[in-house]
C-alpha cells in the first residue's frame, strides 16, 4: 500500500524513506512535548514566566498544544486505530500544517525572546532545543509524498478523502456539542490572554489557531462539521447560541465580558450589513450610519440628562422600536432615490450619506444648525437598562456565579443576535430571498423575468438599516454615551463601515457565520494588539489583499461563491466524497481520468 501511495503522489521535497519521515515526525513531536518542561529564558520579564522547569507555562502552552496534536497527526499515517477520522485520508497536507502550527507558535516565542530582551544570551538550553524538536516535524512531513506537483497543494483540501462512516444520530449531536465545546474553550483562552506590552501572547494564540484550522480544513474535518450542521440545522444552532451564553460564567473579569458585548454588537451590525451586500449584492459604504441613527435615537429617548427631551425615558421595549424605526425610516429616505443606480454610483453615493450623517450630528448642537445631538460631545450619562426591575447596570449573582454590568448586556444583545440570525435564515429562504440573490447575480435577466428589482433592493436596504439600528439602541446603553466620533467610513477601530464591509468580505458573504466570524477576528484582533494601533490599517489591507488572492469567497465560503471564484478541479468532486472508509488511491490523476 505505501508503495501505491508513493506512486501516485507527487516525489518529495527532501528525499527520505517513508517510514523515516513518519518516525521523524514523531521523535520531533515528542521532543517538542518534552522541551516544554524546560526552561526557556533565565529571567521573568518575558510574558508568561518561562524561567520553571517541570511544567509549561505562558507560550509553552501553546508550543505544547501544537506538539500533541502533531504527534496524533504522525500517529495517523501509521492508520492508528481510533485517531483515523482525524486524518480520514492519510494525506500528507494536514501533516505537515500541524507540523507548522507548533512550529510557528515556538519560532515566534524564540525570536521574541531575543528580540524583546536583547540578543541570544537571554535565551536558556530549553529555548534551543524547542527550536530544533518543532523543526524536525516540519522536515519529516516535506519527507512524504508531496500531494502534488506544486508547493501550492501542501495548503489545499487532501485528495480522495473518504466518506464519513455512517453513526447513529445521537452520536452526531454528541460531536456537534463536543465540538462547539473546544470552540468555547479556545475562545475563551484567545479573549483571556494577557495584555502584553507587545501581545506576545495573543499573537502565538492566533499562529496556533490559523496552522491547526487550517490543518482541519486540509483534512476534510471542516467539511465533516459542516455536514453535521447541515443535518441536525436546529440542535447545532440552539447549541451555538448555548455555547455563547455560558462565555459569561466562564470569565472572572468584566472586561473580557465587556469585548464580547462589542463584538456581538459589531457581528449584529455585520449580518445586517450581509443582507444588503452578500445577498443583494449592493455595495453599501455608509452603512454603520444606520447603526448611529438608532444609537442616537434610543439616547434621545433614554432619560439623560443631556438629551434634548430631558426627562423623556421610554421603556426599553419603547426605545427599541424607536431605533429600529428611525434607521427603517432612514433606510427608506435613502433608499428610494439612490436604489435605481447601480455598482460603483451607488457606492458613491451610500459613502456620501455616511459622510453627511457624521457631519450633521457633529453640527446639531444649537450653534451650527438645531441643538438635538449635543455636537461633538454628543449625548453622555445614557442611564443603565432596567427591564421588569432586573437593572443590568448592577451585578447579579445567579447559579453561583456573579455577572457583572457587562455580562448582563452581553447575554441581552445574545438574544438580539439570535433574532438577527433568525430573521437572516428566514429572510435568505424566502421569495424575496431568491429574489435577492437573482439581482445580485444579474439584475437585467430577474427584471426580464418578472422581479421587481427597485422594490427588492429597497426592501433589503431598509431591513437591514432596521437590524443596525436594533444594534445601535443595545450599543447606546453598554457605552454610556454616543458621540460621533466612531460613525464614519475608516477609523482607528470598528465599528465603521470599511471594518463592516470587510466582516462580510472576510467571513463569507450570504452565510450566517461568516460575518459572525470575521467581525469576532476585525474586532478581537486590534484589541488584542494595541501596540500596533499606528499600523493597524496596514496591516488589514495586507491581510485583505492575502485572504482576497487566497480565498476569495471568504473564511466560510458560500457554496455558490465557490463556484464563482475557482476552477471546477480545485472544488470536491461528488465521486471522490462517496469513496469507502480508508480509500487512497484515488488523485489528482484520477481527477484528469475522470
């Protein structure tokens, strides 16, 4: 059998044996499990204390995490019992990927030590050798059989990769929960890693974290998932939600509580943003001015004492419909005259409503035009919630557990997002669904056919101003103030309408979790890395550029925007997906075969 394999599969890159690659593989994963437990650097300044030898600590725990997960990974190419549905294929890619995941998060730590502290002298005798053990995998995987003839197909999906073996209903439902479980689990370590000076390590976290999901994917694992979702579509989704509701009791610090609040609101916004872009395809530029119209309009409502109806508190049931109502409205003041222009004229003129959002606000302040906003300074002291006397401004003990300002806001805006979600799913299945996405594809044949195309657009647009504005009543109460400073196109942080749009793009357009996803990274990922605040546009617009010429369709990609973007041989063949349990030899030659 490894005689076929060899033959059908590309020549490796550093000609070894087969079974000497697989064996360097594992002694190289051992090694890298066993260099954990040393120390690292003779002195604690380095973020996580790597100065202990007996136990890991700080980066090592994630050198740790990619060296066991490697070593498993080299167990499945000698096709261990029990670990063969983690590479179903025993293909070479996700070998070598895990390889580099505890690669990276180990070369990192090394170079930030030397650099952080001023040279190799500060580095002990563990630092080397987990240096040299997480190189060997590396080298033992490009030993394989290459997947290919191109360096290229090291990074795509395995070929051949056999169809899941068939189980009992409630043993899929036990891997949807236990999966989403680890999710939680690495979220929660991702939001909870310190705040280093130089986010050494969030930025070992997220090295981890891209190598090992993308291993997965490699493996075909994604794929599985998904099918799993796709079957049991109710439970996964009720377990998702479940999933996010327990993040609150799992944090000791509001703080962490107070970023997840943000990114549900920043996600909401997003998935909003997705019915007018990824279903309808209309490239919206001002869209986080909806989001601004129903903030401002639950302040104004909210009983503070800088509101321009002081004294006027609408219950909270009240004020949501007052933010809902006043981005609709907008939404269809804006919508109407510009919805009969198309592509690059609408972009223009969404971003110009943007602009003349922020710029009126910023005037209304009784000089410049009539005092409703405050001007600049906006409208501060936005009292806290309260809804059948529970006041989410204070904390609450419940099951034990105390939830703190935050974590009660955050568990409300869950809610929120759940109805989002709901009127997304409900909204994409629909007629106007389809009707949606047959003016995205070509707006002159679903005229043709009998679509009216103004009313349909019209109809996305106002819907989602409506969803932003839901957000914008929840994001008023959690920041206390609303000023409109954060309502324009680019800024130093989201949300504004570039980091929206990017959350579409990025995440996958016309899915549910894509934008969900890739507003949780846009919004994370700066907070986690303060220090590169001065270059944070930068890098976005290089992570853009590499995600765009990579993938695409996005981080979870819409099957029909998989067709668009590549050729029918990099997609799966349906034939290939049907092949039995521990199936090898079909590949690439038997793609051109068939």
């Amino acid at each position: 059998m490894t005689d076929t394999i060899r033959a059908t599969k590309g020549a490796p890159v550093i000609p070894l044996p087969e079974n000497a690659a697989r064996l360097l593989i594992a002694i190289g994963a051992v090694a890298t499990l066993a260099s954990t437990m040393l120390a690292w650097t003779w002195t604690a300044q380095f973020p996580g204390d790597l100065t202990v030898t007996g136990y890991p600590a700080g980066l090592q725990l994630l050198t740790l995490t990619g060296g066991l997960l490697t070593l498993l990974y080299a167990l499945t190419l000698w096709n261990v019992r029990g670990l063969r549905w983690l590479n179903p294929a025993r293909a070479t890619n996700p070998v070598l990927l895990m390889a580099l995941a505890a690669f990276a998060v180990t070369w990192y730590t090394v170079l930030a030590i030397t650099f952080d502290l001023g040279g190799l002298a500060n580095l002990e005798p563990g630092g080397y050798v987990a240096a040299v053990a997480s190189l060997l995998p590396v080298l033992g995987a490009l030993g394989l059989p290459r997947p290919g003839d191109t360096w290229k197909s090291y990074f795509a999906k395995a070929d051949a990769i056999p169809r899941a073996t068939t189980v009992a209903p409630w043993v899929e439902r036990i891997t949807i929960t236990l999966s989403l479980a680890l999710g939680l689990i690495v979220f929660t370590y991702g939001i909870g890693t310190p705040d280093d000076e130089h986010g050494e390590t969030f930025s070992g976290f997220m090295l981890l974290v891209l190598f090992a999901a993308w291993a997965l994917f490699s493996a075909g694992l994604t794929d599985r998932f998904a099918g799993l979702n796709a079957r049991h579509k109710g439970f996964a989704t009720s377990m998702a939600f479940l999933a996010a509701a327990i993040f609150p009791f799992t944090q000791s610090e509001d703080h962490n509580a107070n970023i997840g609040v943000n990114i549900l609101i920043f996600a909401t916004v997003a998935l909003g943003l997705n019915i007018v872009v990824g279903l309808t395809g209309l490239l919206d530029l001002g869209y986080v001015a909806f989001l601004g119209v129903g903030a401002y309009a639950a302040a104004l409502v909210s009983g503070s004492e800088y509101s321009r109806f002081t004294g006027t508190q609408f219950p909270f049931w009240a004020a949501v419909l007052v933010g809902m109502g006043a981005s609709l409205v907008f939404g269809i003041l804006i919508g109407a005259p510009t919805l009969r222009l198309r592509g690059d004229y609408l972009a223009i003129v969404t971003l110009g409503f943007g602009e003349i959002f922020r710029i009126a606000v910023n005037n209304l302040d009784g000089s410049s035009g009539p005092d409703i906003t405050n001007g600049p300074n906006g409208i501060a002291n936005i009292p806290d919630l309260e809804i059948f006397g529970f006041n989410f401004g204070n904390p609450h003990d419940l099951a034990g557990f105390t939830l703190g300002r935050f974590a009660n806001y955050f568990l409300l805006m869950l809610i929120f997002t759940a109805i989002v979600v709901l009127v997304f799913t409900r909204a994409a299945d629909s007629r106007i669904g389809r009707s949606w996405v047959a003016i995205r594809e070509d707006e002159t044949a679903a005229t043709a056919m009998g679509i009216n195309g103004f009313r349909v657009k019209l109809i996305a647009f106002a819907l989602g101003a409506a969803l932003a504005g839901l957000a914008g009543t929840v994001s008023a109460h959690v920041s206390y103030s609303v000023v409109p400073t954060p309502y324009q196109f680019a800024g130093a942080a989201p949300p504004n309408s570039a980091f929206l749009l990017a959350a579409v793009v990025l995440g996958g357009m016309g899915t549910v979790s894509g934008p969900l996803l890739g507003a949780s990274l846009l919004y994370l990922i700066p907070e986690k890395l303060s220090f590169l605040q001065n270059y944070e546009l930068l890098a976005f617009g290089i992570a853009l550029v590499l995600l765009m010429r990579f993938r695409p369709e996005g981080i979870i990609a819409n099957r029909r925007r998989q067709l668009e973007f590549h050729e029918t041989g990099q997609l799966d063949i349906p034939e290939q997906q049907s092949l039995p349990e521990g199936t090898i030899g079909a590949t690439k030659a038997t793609k051109a075969g068939a």
